[in-house]
C-alpha cells in the first residue's frame, strides 16, 4: 500500500507506448477482440488521481475508468472491506440464495437515494443490464409495448440498451434488428439543437419545443402516449457530449410523462455517486424517478450495477427477472465501501468545488482558443467542445483527437465524448493543484495541436 501512495505526480520516463506497452499491445491484438480501445496506456497499477503503467510512466488520470473509480485508485478502506469479504466468501448466488451484505448493500443505496425510501433494488453487473432490467420493470407494471428515448443518448450497447443508444450510427452497424418499439425524440441541447434555440439564453423556450414535440408530433401523430411504457433518459448526456438540459427539462417531462401513466426512467449510470456534486443529478433536476439505472462507480471498478424501482413498480412475481452475478459479495460489501468513503471524506462537496474550480480553468482555455466553442458541465463532470467556427459550431474532432493524443504524450489521460467533446471526469479526490497541472498539460497539448 506504501508503496502503491508514493504515486503522485506525472513522470514519463520511456517514449510511449514504452517497449513493455508495446509487446502487452501486440498481444492484446492477437487474443482480444475488437472493442472500444482509444489510448495505448496499459495500466500496471494507480493510486489517488494517477495510474502507473507497466514502464513505470506515470499519469494523471482525468478519466477514472471512465468514472468508475469516483473515490480514487487502491482507496485502502475499501482494499481492506474487500480482502475482508474475500477471505470469507466470495459469491452465492444472490438472486437464488441470500446473504445479508447484499441486503446491507441495498440498504444502503435505497438511503441515498433522491425521494422517497419505498425503492427496491435489482442488482445486475454493468449499467446496460441495469438498462435492461429498468426496462423489463417498466414493461412488466404497464403491459404496454413502447418507449420513448433521445437522440444523442447513450444506454449501453446489449441489443434492449442498444435500441435506446442514439450517440453515433456506428454502434449499430450490422446489429439491425434491434428491440422493436423506441422512438427518439431530440434532446434538449443548448449549444446545437434542431430548433435553432440558443438554450443558454432562452432555456424555457428549448424545454417548450421539445415537450412540444414529443406532443403535438409523436404523441398526436404516430405513438398513442397509452402505448407507451417509459421514457428513458440521461440526466446529463454523457457519451452525448455531456449535454445539460435546462434546468427545469427532466421535471416537466416527468410531470408529462406521469400525466400519461408513463414511467419516467432515469440512467444515471454516468452521472451517480457524486459525479455532478450530488449523489446523483436527479437531486439537482429535482426529480424523483420512478425506475433509476446505476453501475460504473456503484462499486469503485469491481463489475457491479443497479435497477432501483418504486415500490409499486416492482415485479408482481418470482421468475420475471434474474442473474448469476448480481449482487455479488465482493462487490456488495465494496459498493457500501463506496458510499461509506464518499460520505466520510466529504467527496460531493469536493466535487461541487473543485468541479466550479475545474469549469473557471476551462473557460480561461476557451477565452484563450478560439477553437473551443463550449463549456459545459456540473461538478466534476465537465466538458469542452471543439469547433472550427464559434458562428457554425461546426465539429472539430480532428483537433479534438488530436489533442487528447498530445496530452497523453505528456501524462495526462483524457477522453471524448460526442462528435467533438472532451470529458473531464477525474476520481472525486481530486485537489486544485491536480486541476492546474492537468489544465497546464491540456494547455501545451491545444497549443501543440493546432
């Protein structure tokens, strides 16, 4: 563990990828198959805000595992609740048999949870079985067959998850058909959107054309809304482009959607566990959920994810929905570790402050290249959108790539999100003089780029 804290700063000490890099690459090439691989860091070991690769490079990590591990690399408290439970038993079936760690676990996430305490939990393994799982409670209580989802969404790739993911047409390449009956509807973007609305300035008047077309053109014209089982719906888009809705969007289509018995589902498998500086942005949008999809940092990286439903959404019978690994002990007793650190150390206030810090280093970038045409996010949840006309807004991913190769070339891992975004989502421990190195790296990086 001594020797796992001594990481804390950047040091790049090969050309990378380094030669131990390089051979682990090619043989990953070999053995794996194709998936989602953006940067050649491979990962030794990490601590705190930073990941040691097997070079002995060292990084400044703005992705946390793509914000998976919101309480730090090799937290100890949570190593020794693990160790703990893994000396003891580490899976039995929780959806068969019992234990009380995975009903401690539940209890505790139903306790942070916005609203009201009459929840039950679905345990799965990833947030696209929480999708999943979110959508066979919402069809299983309204017997009916549809749902609405937006563009720009993304909910995981499984082919029920799939049918809502809406971010780029590639993820459904030769996957057709997929789960018939969503219908997308736009998202309410305040950068770009099909309505030509600048949702900075007018922001009622976005939420009105959206709410106004899921009315007036799906509702009235081609999906009766008595057909429809939920909406589903990111608080904040994040392989999107983290696009903020108006802050009032997520509670009138909410007061819409229950206007037509329609559930309204929430995936906060990106946003939760104090990503934005709240447990979860459905605090900040002032929504209650009926049904809400949780994974990523529920267990601090070991494979977990959640369906939390209102009581009387909940399935009338045994044999409706079940799995293996869900709940699993290890990562039961890590994702109340979890909350517990989260709680103890105070992380949503650090990432409520730090995330404003974060956002003012962002805009003094923006005020500096022009090519950022974008600010956006809440706590550590920020992003930067790149263009090559502030007028246009026309996307600049070329830049964008280009800059996140930069910044990994002087240890800054960073990652993108949408045609043109880069996120910025490091673990919630992270300190000011974290986000400067960080904003200088970036800084070098944009100017070598361009």
């Amino acid at each position: 563990m001594k020797e796992l804290n001594a990481i804390n700063k950047v040091k790049i000490v090969t050309e990378l990828p380094g030669p131990k890099a390089r051979e682990i690459i090619k043989r990953d090439e070999k053995y794996l198959a194709t998936s989602t691989k953006v940067l050649p860091v491979v990962a030794y070991k990490g601590s705190g805000c930073y990941i040691e690769d097997v070079d002995k490079n060292v990084f400044l990590d703005f992705s946390s595992g793509i914000s998976t591990t919101n309480v730090g690399y090799s937290n100890e408290y949570l190593i020794s609740k693990v160790e703990e439970q893994l000396h003891k038993l580490w899976h039995f079936a929780g959806t068969d048999f019992y234990y009380e760690e995975q009903v401690n676990a539940a209890e505790a996430l139903i306790n942070i949870m916005p609203g009201s305490r009459d929840k039950k939990v679905f345990f799965t393994n990833s947030g696209t079985e929480s999708n999943e799982a979110s959508l066979k409670f919402a069809r299983s209580y309204t017997k009916r067959p549809k749902f609405i989802g937006f563009i720009g969404g993304f909910h995981g790739r499984t082919m029920g998850s799939l049918a809502f993911t809406a971010s780029k047409a590639g993820q459904h390449e030769n996957f057709f058909p997929e789960m018939d009956g969503v219908t997308h509807i736009p998202y309410p973007d305040p950068y770009r959107n099909p309505f030509n609305i600048d949702g900075y300035e007018n922001p009622d008047d976005l939420t009105n054309a959206v709410l106004d077309y899921l009315d007036e053109y799906v509702f009235d014209k081609f999906v009766p809304s008595n057909s429809v089982a939920g909406i589903l719906v990111e608080p904040i888009q994040g392989e999107g482009g983290y696009i903020v809705p108006p802050g009032d969007f997520h509670k009138k289509l909410m007061e819409m959607a229950h206007d037509n018995d329609i559930l309204y589902i929430m995936d906060e498998v990106q946003t939760g566990f104090g990503r934005t500086g709240h447990f979860f942005a459905s605090e900040y949008f002032g929504v209650d959920p009926d049904i809400m999809s949780i994974a990523k940092s529920i267990a601090s990286g070991i494979p977990m994810g959640a369906s939390v439903v209102k009581d009387k959404y909940n399935f009338e019978k045994s044999g409706l929905h079940s799995n293996t690994f869900g709940g699993n002990l290890l990562a039961s007793v890590a994702s109340m570790a979890t909350i517990e650190e989260i709680k103890k150390k105070d992380m949503i206030k650090n990432s409520k402050e730090n995330g404003d810090y974060l956002n003012k280093r962002l805009r003094e970038l923006q005020e500096k290249y022009d090519a950022i045409g974008d600010v956006r996010g809440l706590g550590l949840m920020q992003a930067i959108d790149f263009v090559k006309n502030r007028k246009t807004k026309a996307h600049f991913a070329s830049l964008r790539n280009k800059i996140e190769e930069n910044a990994y070339h002087n240890g800054l891992i960073l990652l993108g999100a949408g045609e043109s975004a880069i996120r910025f989502i490091p673990p919630l421990i992270i300190k000011k003089e974290e986000i400067d190195n960080a904003m200088e790296i970036l800084d070098r990086a944009i100017k070598d780029s361009l």
